[in-house]
C-alpha cells in the first residue's frame, strides 16, 4: 500500500491528482492514525495555501472530511491549523462551480468549524431527497425536491408513479435561522440558486403522508 506520505507528496504537485481520491476513500473507509491525522491535516493547509482559490476543492474537502471525523479532543490538539483552513476555505467557497460540488464545500466548510451534524449530513441535498423520520408516527418519510417535485411520501416514489404526497411548504427568508439562514445566505450571495432553494426545502416543513403531522424537516435530519 502507498504511504500517506507518498500519496501528499503526489496530491501536493497537482490539485487533480488521482492520489488525492485515493486519501479521501481511505478517509472514508479506513480512516487514518492519530499520528497521519495530524501530519495530514497539517499538510493540507500547506497544500491549499500553495494552491489557488480556485484548485482547493479536492484538498479542502479531504480536510473537511477529516474534520468530520474528529472528537473534540482531535479539533482542540488541530485547533491552529483548522482555523489557517477555515481561513483558507473563505476564498474557496465563492468561487465558481457546479451545485454538486458547492454543497461539498458548505459541508466541508462545517465539518471545518465543528459542525457535527451538517458537516456530514448536508451532503444528502446532492440527491434532491432527505429520508426522515416523521416525529409523530415514526413512518420513514422521502423529502423530494428536486425534478420530480416537491413533496412528501412514505411511498417509493423512483419505482411507483403514482404515490400518496403532500406539499412541502419551503422557509420564507423570515423563518430561516441558525445554520439553515446561514447556508441560505452563503448561496445567494455567491449565486447558487439552486442550492439556496434546496436549502429552503430542507429548513422548511413537511407533513406526513401516514399521520398529516406538519414538522420541520430539518429538526427530523438533526434526529435522525
Ligand atoms: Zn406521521
């Protein structure tokens, strides 16, 4: 197997090198020692200070991943270099790019700043679906809102066509605080309205198709 080491040096020269999907797997999977985790994360602000704005996609969301993955004891022993990365990932972020990788990058921007729930779990908005658990009645639930619609149902809606659904009922700017008013914002202000609307979607609120209780679906990711 190739070294961590081998593999950064690889990653270092090229913000697309093959190696930097290699170290995300193995972060994914495998994981890493505390030991690679700190040369790691160290490394990487390195690297993405070296790399333009632009070309820090692979490496910041590698970093995000890591962040992710970390106890509190992990993001207080790399307090100093995830702040140099959450620094690093302010210029990155407006950058352009596609919704798909734009979600990864609010998702890593969190996991950078400790965010333990949408630092992992906001990368279920690249399917255009949330499953949830209705708080009443415990039915698993499908929030769609991408090109299918928008609604809710307990029904497979990618086999079936016709399916029980409800309408959703998106945040109003107004209603939206926290993280959720937050991501609304970072989309907006650098133009990626689809991902702004998605986020309305998962901030707003849902009804059951079982029981017609109405709840905000975020609460419900946040449970899940
Ligand atoms: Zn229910």
């Amino acid at each position: 197997m190739t070294t961590v080491e081998e593999l950064l040096a690889q990653a270092a020269a090229d913000p697309r090198a093959a190696a930097w999907d290699v170290l995300y797997e193995r972060a994914c999977h495998e994981g890493f020692y505390e030991a690679e985790e700190t040369l790691l994360i160290t490394r990487l602000a390195n690297i993405a200070a070296e790399f333009a704005a632009a070309d820090r996609d692979e490496v910041l969301t590698l970093a995000g991943q890591l962040a992710a993955d970390m106890d509190e004891q992990s993001h207080r022993r790399n307090a100093e270099t995830l702040a140099q990365l959450r620094h690093l990932a302010t210029d990155w972020l407006p950058t352009p790019t596609d919704s798909q990788t734009f979600i990864y990058r609010l998702r890593a921007v969190l996991a950078l700043e400790g965010d333990e729930l949408w630092g992992q779990e906001l990368e279920r908005l690249i399917h255009d679906e949330v499953e949830v658990e209705c708080p009443q009645c415990g039915t698993s639930l499908f929030i769609a809102f991408g090109d299918r619609g928008h609604f809710a149902t307990h029904e497979d809606y990618a086999t079936r066509s016709e399916v029980a659904q409800t309408p959703l009922l998106p945040a109003a700017f107004a209603d939206l605080e926290g993280v959720g008013l937050r991501l609304y914002s970072v989309s907006i202000e650098v133009g990626q309205w689809s991902v702004a609307e998605a986020i309305t979607y998962v901030f707003g609120r849902a009804t059951c198709t079982q029981c017609e209780r109405t709840f905000r679906v975020s609460d419900q990711v946040e449970r899940y």
